[in-house]
C-alpha cells in the first residue's frame, strides 16, 4: 500500500436493548466502513447463560445476536477488558469471545483464562501487521482472569486517601498509581508484542465518570508508560463522556473515547429494582446525576456524553503520521451520526478542546480543509 493505513477506535458499544441495533450506526456507517482498521469496545457480556457474579452495578446480559452488526458494518477488533465482562458470570465471557470469533470479530482482552485475556489481536492491513492489547485498568478486582478462570485482563490500580489538612475527620486527598512491579510487567508485555509487529495499539478501561475534564492521577502516567514500552497508539474508555487527547512523542493518547452506540434500560428505574441498583439510584440522586428517570429511558447518561467521535490515526512503517478524530453525535433516539465543521461539528470540537484545555493536555485543533476531520497538533 503505498498510503498510510486509517487505524479507527469508536468509544463504549453497549448494544443492549432496545433492538434491533443496526439503525443505530446508520449515522455513521458508510464512514465506519471506509476505514482499513476499526477497533471498539464492547462494554457488556452478551449470553443467555447469565449466572450473576458482580459486586458493583451488574450489567444485564446483552443478545448474542446484537454483535452481528459489528461485522456487517466491518469492525475488526472488539476490545473486551472492561469493569462489566465478568457481570454474567464464566458464560458471559466465553460466550462473548467466542460469539465474536464466529463473526470473524477478533477478540482481545478478555477469554477463558488469563493466557487468553493476555493473547493480542494481531491483523494486517496494507502489508502491515498492528497488534492491539486491551487492559482493564479500572477494576472490580473480581472480573480478572486467572489461571483457571474466564474474565478480563488487567492491570492493578492502587489507590491511597491522604488528608488533606493535618486534622482529624477533615476531606482527603486521593492518589491513584501503580506499583513499579506492575509497571515493569504491563510495560515487559507490551514490549513483547511490539517485537512481533509494525504497529501497535493498547487500548486501557480507565479512569472515572463525570462530565469534567479532570483526570485521575494514575491516567497519564499509565499511558506515558505504554508509549515507552513501545506503543505506537492508546485508545481509552470508561468515563461514559469524551475526556481529552494528548500527543506523548508524537503518539496520540485518546484519554476517553466516550460512548458510542450505547442502548440500555439497566440503569433507568423500575427496570432493575435489586437492592443494589436502588441504593446505586439514591447515590445518583445524591450527586445530582438523577434518579433514574431519563428523557429518554435507555440512555440513562448526560446531555455532553452525546459528544462523541471516531478517532482515526493515520500510520505507516514509520510510524503514526497524522491523527485526530471525525466528530459525532448520539442523538436522542440512540442513532450515532457523523457531524462535520458545518453541521454541528465545531460545537463538539469545542467541547474536547476544553477537556483537553482543562486536563491540561496542550493539544491543539485543526479542521481539514473540507470540514471532515480534526487534526490535532
């Protein structure tokens, strides 16, 4: 190929009810499709073994069938390691990965055991080989893989409260990192599958929600670690909101991809009413973030998180070339459409120029001369 290849990373997919999910790309199909690479996140299981195993908010199993369209559309890898995979249960992981592998999805992140969940997705586009790794970096420690269990690879977060006045019962300080240990052993994996390929993309389920730009302690050191190692790329997700980007030696790190196609009644009321997603419910309430009652009730997250993007870097033997993001909007009924500098587009530009702005990130923003792509500088 004599062109540098698009690698393309879409934000959480939780494709859960309502169905029938396909219409919800239609915004954005025909851009989905035009790119040689297309990774994204699948947030939920999708079974119908469900056997319940959370300690947080569980997430209802998702149909198997609402991956299909992943692979009508042309995804390539779906990234699995996030704080959900394990809500259902064994079955839920291995019935995602291998329903995945049916459609000829290659699933990373997550498997039957901790070899598996470790194993990279390696595909080649244009002649190039690009690895993707993907890392649960958020928890709950349970949805780990282990040696003879199914769940999510992982990379262990610590975190430390420090008052932050010398006095008794006075507000803490909170320091999330990692142990150098773990450390030296993401950055040792990394280091090895870049060995194997031209490109290499690490994908992290990290950080915390909220719709300010603000990011946990332990996020950029995470990132600028995997870029050491050998990490040509990092996509990241979790937050439910865009969060900023950065370029760390001039390789990009989307700190937080947002949502994507995103359709679940699990946390609107009267849907799930287990004591947990009640007291969960009140606990929203408390901090303003509503009760479980939505505009509308499968959406059950703010009016900025339908900020969202298709980031896309360009890249070749050499390395990345250009990067940046197309952006887009979920609308009301769930659709996710491609809005570009004349049709909406500059108002989410603004709004990830001031994450990136408020993380203090120093990235800048360029349009394409057409108005279809931002470059970031």
């Amino acid at each position: 190929m004599d062109r540098p290849i698009s690698i393309c990373c879409v934000g959480d997919l939780i494709l859960d009810e309502p169905g029938p999910i396909a219409p919800y790309f239609d915004g954005c199909r025909a851009l989905l499709q035009q790119q040689d690479l297309l990774i994204g996140h699948v947030e939920t299981p999708h079974t119908t073994r469900s056997l319940p195993s959370c300690v947080d908010i569980q997430a209802p199993p998702s149909k198997p069938e609402h991956l299909e369209p992943l692979a009508e559309i042309g995804f390539d890898v779906a990234t699995l390691a996030g704080n959900h995979l394990y809500d259902c249960g064994p079955y839920g992981v291995v019935d995602t990965v291998e329903k995945l592998k049916s459609l000829g999805i290659r699933p990373v992140g997550g498997g039957a055991d901790i070899t598996e969940a470790k194993k990279p997705a390696i595909v080649e586009k244009g002649g190039l080989k690009v690895g993707v790794l993907s890392y649960n970096a958020t928890g709950p420690r349970l949805g780990w893989a282990m040696s003879q269990k199914p769940g999510a690879n992982y990379v262990p977060v610590e975190t430390s409260y420090i008052p932050a006045r010398d006095m008794p019962g006075c507000p803490a300080k909170v320091y999330t990192f990692l142990w150098p240990e773990d450390l030296r052993q993401l950055q040792a994996e990394i280091a090895a599958v870049r060995a194997q390929v031209d490109l290499l993309v690490v994908c992290f389920h990290k950080g915390n929600g909220g719709d300010h730009p603000r990011l946990d302690s332990y996020e950029r050191p995470l990132c600028h670690a995997a870029i050491d190692a050998g990490a040509d790329i990092i996509f990241a997700h979790h937050h439910h909101v865009l969060k900023g980007v950065e370029l760390y030696k001039g390789r990009p790190i989307y700190h937080g991809l947002g949502n994507f196609v995103c359709v679940t009644y699990a946390m609107t009321a009267g849907y799930n009413d287990t004591p947990e997603m009640v007291a969960y419910l009140k606990q929203r309430a408390k901090e303003g973030r509503g009760g479980g009652h939505y505009e509308v009730p499968f959406y059950p997250w703010s009016e900025v998180s339908r900020y969202t993007m298709i980031a896309k870097v360009l890249a070749d033997r050499d390395g990345v070339a250009d990067s940046g993001f197309l952006p887009c909007y979920v609308e009301k009924s769930g659709n996710v459409v491609f809005r570009d500098r004349d049709h909406g587009g500059q108002e989410i530009l603004d709004f990830i120029a001031r994450q990136t702005e408020g993380a203090g990130l120093g990235v800048t923003f360029q349009w394409s001369e057409d108005g279809s792509f931002v470059h970031m500088r």
